[in-house]
C-alpha cells in the first residue's frame, strides 16, 4: 500500500534508514517575549526530533533566543509548551542562528545547503541533504497572504519559497521533503503554487484567507505556551505509534483536533 511507505519513523517516515540520511530545519520566525509560542513550538520540535533518533548534527535551528532569559520569564532557562509541561529549551548552544541572522535570505541558504554564503554566520550548518535523503522543514511565527515573517531581513515570500523547492528538486538534493507551516493564511504559501508531483508534501495550519489561533494560556508566564495546530502535531508526534501512523492519518488528526482554522495539505500526496 503505496500509503504505508511512510510508517515506522518518526515525524512519519522522516528517520534515517540504513541508505539515507535525514535532515530537519526548524525555524521560529518571530522575536520578543510577546511571541513566546513560536520558540516554543520550535524547542518542543527539536526535543521530539532528538527523541526519536534524530542526530543533532542534522537538525539546523533558527530562533531569535530572547524567550528562555527574558527579564519577563518567570522561570529563567525554562520553556514549556504545555502547561505543566516539561522544559523544552535545548539551549543556546543548540540554536544554529540567533538574533539578526533569523532572516528569509538565510533560512533560503541554509535549506539549499549553500555551506559557502553560511560561512561565519552562526553556526555555519545547513541542510546537506542528497538525493537520497529526506528533509522535514518545520516553522512558526505569524504570516499574510503570500508571506511568512521572520524577526529580520523582511518576509519570506511564497514565490521565494517554491522557486527554492524547484531549484532543489531541480539538483536532485532530497529524496523526500515534508514541510508543516504554523502561521496565519499559511495555504497561501503553497495553494497553487506546489507542484503535485516532486516528492514534496506541505500542510499548512490554516487556508489561504483565515488566522490560525494561539493556546494553552499560562497566567503565571503571562504568554500563550503554543499554538494549536503546531501543539496537535507536536503532541501527536510525542505519543503516536509510528508504526501504524502515516502523514494522512496526522492530517485527519490535525484537522479534528483544530477546528479554529482549516488545517490544509498540499503537493505530493503520494508521501502521505
């Protein structure tokens, strides 16, 4: 069953096997503790990956990195996603890129795996990926018809971001890619636009036109922990049995799970 490929990895179907290896980018495109959620959905992403046996090596994050000290956090060190929750913060040191270099041109580079532009900034790690490998790309933050935001260098603009998947597709640099994108009007960066047929899946957490909503309010940080559709799947993810789970089966999930917005898929439907 061509929709069973996908089954026995986590973030379904996106761990290495012995062939390939995998690759995430995990961006969180807002600053200021006001956006606490976006850097959170991100920390709990990069703590789930590392559950499940992603190398840290292979996973590049790009978050401002205001939130964890932050004179208004009560807790110094600790984020949580969930009240109650765990502290998810991997620390300074496992943020690739932080402050100014949170920006479009260089979340474009280091997905492109251009090693030679990154150099001398952060890190310096981007995505190697071959043809052979699978890359999950995961972002958070607030968005427009046609844009998502990033802290600094402008927005990120739909047509820069498809123009950038067909160049890779174009240099035969993944094998399979999956992207789930938190923002408002988050559809709009993929409806029409993704190719139906280049191994490319995307769900969005909302339609071209609507909001997508904020949760899990916590009085005593004075922030929304999380966001709906970026807490579903991040939680999904923590418990589902990954060998029965596919991509389809999180998107009927998902889109149960939040019904403040229409959770949305594009692309390449056969990965799902």
């Amino acid at each position: 069953d061509r929709h069973m490929k996908f089954v026995a990895v986590i973030l379904l179907g996106l761990l290495a096997t012995a062939q390939a290896a995998n690759w995430a980018l995990l961006v969180a495109g807002s600053n200021t503790y006001s956006n606490y959620r976006h850097q959170a959905d991100v920390f709990h992403a990069y703590q789930m990956l590392k559950e499940h046996g992603y190398p840290a090596d292979h996973i590049v994050t790009m978050a401002y990195d205001d939130i964890a000290s932050s004179s208004q956090n009560p807790v110094k060190g600790n984020v949580i996603n969930h009240v109650d929750g765990p502290n998810v913060y991997p620390g300074s040191d496992a943020i690739d890129y932080k402050g100014s270099q949170v920006t479009p041109a260089n979340f474009l580079k280091v997905l492109q795996g251009d090693k030679l532009a990154m150099k001398g900034i952060g890190s310096g790690k981007v995505i190697e990926s071959t043809s052979e490998d699978k890359v999950f790309v995961f972002f958070s933050d607030h968005g427009a018809p046609g844009i998502i935001a990033f802290p600094s260098g402008g927005y990120l603009h739909a047509s820069d971001l498809i123009a950038a998947l067909k160049k890779m597709n174009d240099n035969q640099q993944y094998k399979e890619m999956v992207l789930y994108i938190e923002a408002c009007e988050s559809g709009s960066m993929f409806s029409g636009l993704l190719p139906e047929n280049t191994k490319i899946y995307a769900t969005t957490a909302a339609n071209p036109t609507e909001s997508s909503w904020a949760c899990y309010w916590d009085a005593t940080r004075n922030a929304y922990l999380g966001d709906t559709y970026s807490v579903n799947f991040l939680e999904d993810s923590d418990k589902a049995d990954m060998t029965t789970e596919n991509f389809q089966t999180q998107y009927q999930n998902l889109k149960q799970l939040t019904p403040q917005s229409h959770v949305m898929q594009y692309g390449d439907l056969s990965l799902t």
